[in-house]
C-alpha cells in the first residue's frame, strides 16, 4: 500500500505545480486585459 500512497503523493504534487502554473497564466492573461484595456 506504500507504492499508492507514494503515487497519491506524487500526483499531488503534479496537480499542485499545474495548479501554480495555471494561476501564473492567469496573472499574465490579466495584466494583459489591464493593458488592452488602458488602450480604450
């Protein structure tokens, strides 16, 4: 049962970078409404 729980684990830890990486998308796709939108 080890090997799950070290595969559980491991997803985690996957889901949690993509997690993170998303969220960086999403700051740069916002500063970029913020910029096209000052161009109005």
């Amino acid at each position: 049962m080890g090997s799950w729980a070290d595969v559980v684990g491991s997803s985690g830890d996957v889901v949690g970078s993509w997690a993170d990486l998303v969220g960086s998308w999403a700051d740069v796709v916002g500063s970029w409404a913020d910029v096209v939108g000052s161009w109005d």
